[in-house]
C-alpha cells in the first residue's frame, strides 16, 4: 500500500487561511461562504499553483502580464483568474486575448483602460468582462487607484458607457506597507453607498475588495467579500524570478 501523500507546505496555510476566513466572518455575523479568497500566485511556479489547484482551490490572481499569460494555459482551464492592479493600455489585448478564462479584472482606475478594456472584450468576442474600480483609500502617490472623490463618475462610466464590462464592486490595496487601517475599509465602504446610490443598485450586489495577508481577517469584519492572500500562502515572493512586465 502507497504511503500517503504529504501535504505540501501551501496547501495547509491554505487551509489555514479559509479557517481564519470563516472564523472572521462568523464573528462578523457573516455568511463565510460568501467570501471569496483569491490566492495571489505572482511569482510562483505553476507547480505550486497546481498543489493549491489539486487541493480544490480554483481562484487565483496575478499582478503581472507576462506572469499570468505564460501561467494560464498551462493550468487548468476552470481557474477563475484574477488580474490585480494597475494596466498599461498597451497590455489590454495581450491580458484578454492570452487569458480567456480571466474572470475579473481589479483595477480599473480611469476611464482610459475601462474604454481599452471594452474595446478589447468587444473584438475578442467574450463575454463581458466583470471589473472593479480602484479606489485609493490612502492617499499614497504611489499607489494607482481613482480618488474617492471621483469613484462614483469612473464606475457610471464602467457601468453606463462600457457595455463589454460588468461593474462588480470596488477594490482598495490599502497602506504603503500593503496593511489597512479602520479608516481604509470604511473609505471604501463609504464610497460603495455613494455608487449604489448613483447606480440605482444594492450594496450587496457590489462588492469589496480589500484585504490582503496582514489585515484580511480585519477586512472581512468591515464587510469585505474578496481577499487577496499571497504570501501568507505561497511563502515570500521571489522577485528576481519575476518576468518583465
């Protein structure tokens, strides 16, 4: 009789991680279910995607163009990938047309790459693309993202004037340090009410973004329903194996 197989490191922090996700959300009052994690793979192989993959995972996200469309077609087509953060308009078809199973976009941070992203959608003939709008919540020169002053006009936009995108809630990477404060989350939840608001929609039906490995579990308590958990589950990133972007 084989031995069984031993877990791989990955997969037990994953594990561990939708514990932590289902604890927050219980404590939250929450349905856990209704948190998605994406498993942030950039600069991992795609073995160790396959290790999370075989353990029942199936939503991933990437920050890097060339990393994802070198990635995606040879992993299993029922990934749900998400691309994460800002994209050069250059690099639209590129993303969709090497990606066909991108599932959401995170990151649409003005009109220019929400008109390039319809118009990519559109001559690939897939089907509308959901997206979400970034928001920075910081304040920080350095991270992309509208103003939350501007939130409501970049998501009519998306909503009103790019029938290939699906608007599908709003998206915050946080602090310089990539942890959030209190006043972050609640940024960005103030800026969901003003959207549904203008949008004629219910909050439910727009979600939040926000969390990552350091203050996911603080995320979900604030009403967060995607948390984006890389290292926390795949180990520190190796960036010198990182492919030019």
């Amino acid at each position: 009789m084989a031995a069984p197989a031993v877990e791989g490191a990955a997969v037990t922090a994953l594990r561990s991680v939708l514990l932590r996700v289902r604890h927050a959300a219980e404590r939250a009052g929450r349905q856990p279910e209704r948190v998605r994690v994406v498993a942030v793979s950039k600069t991992k192989p795609e073995s160790l995607i396959r290790e999370v993959y075989d353990a029942g995972h199936r939503c991933f996200g990437e920050n890097y163009v060339q990393e994802i469309v070198q990635k995606a077609p040879q992993l299993p087509e029922d990934i749900e990938w998400h691309f994460i953060g800002h994209l050069q308009s250059n690099k639209v078809k590129m993303l969709l047309g090497g990606v066909p199973n991108l599932a959401l976009f995170e990151g649409v941070d003005n009109e220019k790459i929400a008109n390039h992203l319809d118009h990519a959608v559109s001559s690939l003939s897939r089907n509308p693309l959901k997206v979400f709008v970034q928001v920075n919540t910081s304040g920080e020169v350095s991270k992309s993202g509208m103003d939350p002053s501007g939130c409501v006009r970049l998501a009519e936009h998306v909503k009103l004037r790019c029938p290939n995108l699906e608007f599908s809630g709003l998206m915050t990477i946080g602090m310089p340090d990539y942890t959030s404060t209190p006043e972050n989350f609640r940024t960005l939840s103030n800026c969901r009410i003003e959207v549904c608001k203008a949008l004629g929609m219910a909050e439910d039906e727009c979600e939040l973004s926000m969390g990552m490995s350091g203050d996911f579990e603080q995320a979900i308590e604030r009403g967060s329903t995607n948390v984006r958990v890389g290292s926390t589950i795949f180990g520190p990133r190796d960036y010198s194996k990182k492919l030019p972007n």
